[in-house]
C-alpha cells in the first residue's frame, strides 16, 4: 500500500482536513504526507476502534485530551509526539479514567 493510500483510507474516517494537518500534507490530498505520523494515526485510529466506534474515534483525534495536557491528538501528531498519542488511544481505548 502506497503512502498515498495510506492518507486516503485515513482521511475517509477522519476527514481530509484533519487527515493533512495531523500528518503535516501540504494539502488536502496528501501530498507531502509524514509517513511516520500517518502511521501513528492509522495505529491510534486501530487501537480506538477495536473498543469504540468510528464516531467516538473520530471525535477522540480532535478533542482536547488530558493524557495530552490538553491539546488534541491531532495537535500532538502534528508536532511529531508520536508515542504519546499512541499511550493516550491505549489508554482510552483501555478505558482509563482521568487521573487513575
């Protein structure tokens, strides 16, 4: 799979908004994605869906979260902090509350 396939199957749950800054693309179609953060993305993606739907997912991406003082997945994505968004969508997907 392409990394161009890799954006497009991502950006049809997630938007291609949200889909191109998260992964750092210059545009909406993917141009110029970072591998490393869409495979970030399409992970976290995995892990929420395994335990939540698509649409509690979604929403998960561009919330602010506390496992990630507050900034959203998306956010943090962009920013390269890979493994943390990765720890955070464990951690939701696990179920864990606030502060346990």
């Amino acid at each position: 799979m392409s990394e161009r396939d890799r954006f497009d199957v991502l950006a049809e749950r997630l938007g291609p908004t949200v889909t191109a800054f998260l992964s750092c693309a210059q545009d909406a179609t993917g141009r110029g994605a970072d591998p490393e953060r869409l495979g970030a993305a399409r992970a976290a993606w995995a892990e929420i869906t395994r335990t939540h739907s698509d649409d509690v997912a979604r929403n998960w991406f561009i919330a602010a979260n506390h496992r990630l003082s507050g900034a959203a997945p998306e956010e943090r994505l962009r920013e390269g902090h890979t493994k943390s968004v990765m720890s955070a969508a464990r951690g939701f997907a696990a179920g864990e509350v606030m502060g346990a």
